[in-house]
C-alpha cells in the first residue's frame, strides 16, 4: 500500500500519464505560441544546404505545428525503442512523457523548424540500429544501416558526423566492432554523399557537395556565453541528467548486461552533447532534441524503477522545476 502512496508511482504508473502530458504540452505550446513574438528562434544560426531546402513559405501557425508532429513522432519512437531493447525493463511511456515535457519548456524551439529535428529522427533510426547490432555474429548490416542514417542526418544537420566515434565506441562495448563492421559504418555513411554529389555534378552545383564539409569544419571561438534562458535550461537538463546518470552507474547491477551497455552508451552520449553544446552554445539548438532523446531515457529508467523518499522528492522538484523553467524562458522571451 505503501507503494501507491508515492506520487511518483501513481505518475508513472498512471494509465493517463501521457495523454495528459500532451494535452499540457499543447496548451503550452498555444500559450508561447500567443504570448512569444513570431521572430523567436529566427537567426539561431544554420548552413546554406539547409536554408536551401527550408526555403518556402509557411504561416507561423503551420510552423509550429510541424514542429509539434515531428517531435510527437520522435517521442512514439522512444516508446518502440524502449519495447524492442527493454532499456527500461517493461512497457513504458514515462520517457516519452518527459521528452514532451522537456521540448515544451523551451519554448524557443517551437517557432521554426530546425535543422536538429530533423536530424533528431534520423539520430533515432541510427541508435535503433546500433542497439540493433549487439553481439551479433554479423553486425555488417546493422552498422552500415545506423551509419547510413547518421550521414542522411548530416546533410541536413553536418554536426551530426561527430557522433561517429561515439557510435563506434558504443559498438565496441557492444562487441560489434570488427574489421568488417567499421568499414561497413564508413560505407553507410558515405552513401547520402554519393547521391549529394550526383546531383551536385549532374547540375554543376558541385558548390552543394562541399557546403557540409565546410560546416563541419567550421568551429565558433570558445565563449560559454549563454543567454539566461539557455543557461537555465542546459542547468536544469544536467541537474536532471547527472542525477538520472548516478542512479544508473550505482545500480547498474539490477539490470541485464545488455540493458547496463545501453543505459552507459546513453550517459557517454549525453555527456559528450553537453561538452559540445557548452564549447559551441550557437548550435545548442539544433542539439538538444538529440540531447533530450538520452535525458528522457535516463529520467524514465530512474522515475519507474525506483520507489523510495529521495527519488519521489527528486521527482517532483524535477515537475515543479520543468513548469518553472517553462515560466522563466517564456518571460525571459517576450
């Protein structure tokens, strides 16, 4: 009985949990979306393939939407990718809950379509391979599919190559990095450039093969300035990160070794997003759907397999925090 006393229980285990979160999520969207001017977001910083291909004319309102339905569709895949690797040890939904809470508490990225989000559901097809491609006698495929979706994210979004080493680390620990299996990634991820550069010198625009090479190239002197509402945030997803990440690396023994490899490649992941945001805060915005993939895997596998007093206040100071956090950017932004 004591167990369904807990507020964090009855959230978590609650039936009603994520229709309520995305009846939240949608009137704070409709509030910043009325409260917040239609130039919020705009100049954030993007490369010229990206502007090329975003180069139509959509109402505001249209915008915001898509900006919604693809993070709703980003958010359904953690559900399948929960269910498929059992990362958090039963069907759960409470990692989608919070993607949507958190992508709500910044109200900054949801005037615009960025060239993250996309990149975001491309990250996730990657990640669904690479866990895809644990000890398995023929890891070739897996890899070249995971890596032929991190360079397909590249073009839109160049950053997104520098997650390649993280991925072959994490199939090292997956014991699916072979001789074989890294010149696999290296084709898969080769092959969007193929089709890019078919076309560039089919019409002679050989200039659009070279512009994500040239952005990924490109790295901004080192500043750490944040504006307030990027600093709250990015302080509030690492209090919760490394709070989540402590639980995982202290009681990593409960779990399958193969769930103990995913839930570590998540916490390197996620660190290394953090490192990268902070050395380059401009492009923090198109980084931090990915970084949230890993902070709401983290904060479901923590919220739903615990049940003790630290963890039911840590829980709900993170709620309260979430709200307020909302409250300060949208403030903060008008």
């Amino acid at each position: 009985m004591a167990r369904s006393r807990r507020f964090q229980t009855m959230v978590t285990a609650g039936r009603f949990t994520l229709p309520a979160t995305i009846l939240v999520s949608a009137i704070c969207w409709i509030v910043a979306a009325v409260l917040l001017p239609e130039n919020v977001g705009k100049g954030t910083g993007s490369y010229p393939l990206w502007n090329i291909l975003y180069d139509i004319s959509l109402p505001a309102w249209a915008n915001q939407f898509i900006s919604f339905l693809l993070y709703g569709i980003i958010g359904f895949l953690l559900i399948g990718l929960n269910n498929t690797f059992a990362i958090i040890r039963m069907r759960a939904s409470v990692q989608t809950a919070f993607y949507f809470l958190l992508i709500t508490a910044c109200p900054g990225m949801h005037h615009r379509l960025y060239a993250g989000d996309l990149a975001t559901v491309a990250f996730m097809a990657a990640l669904y391979f690479l866990f895809h491609s644990y000890q398995r006698k023929r890891p070739e495929a897996d890899l070249l599919h995971s890596f032929t979706f991190i360079g397909l994210g590249s073009l839109l979004y160049p950053q997104l190559t520098l997650l390649a080493p993280i991925f072959w680390i994490g199939a090292y620990s997956f014991q699916s990095l072979n001789g074989r299996s890294f010149f696999a990634s290296l084709v898969g991820w080769s092959v969007p450039y193929w089709f890019l550069f078919g076309h560039a010198f089919f019409y002679g625009e050989m200039e659009l093969f070279y512009l994500p090479f040239r952005e990924l190239t490109t790295f901004h002197p080192v500043l750490f300035s944040f504006r307030p509402e990027e600093a709250a945030t990015l302080g509030y997803m690492f209090v919760l990160f490394a709070g989540c990440a402590g639980h995982c690396l202290a009681s990593g023994y409960e779990d399958k070794i193969r769930t103990r490899s995913y839930l570590q490649f998540l916490i390197l992941l996620t660190f290394c997003l953090f490192i990268y945001i902070a050395l380059q805060p401009m492009l923090g915005i198109h980084l931090l759907p990915i970084l949230l993939v890993g902070v709401s895997i983290l904060a479901g596998h923590l919220f739903v397999l615990t049940d003790n007093r630290g963890s039911n206040v840590f829980f709900i100071c993170m709620l309260v925090g979430l709200f307020l956090l909302f409250g300060f950017n949208v403030w903060t932004l008008l």
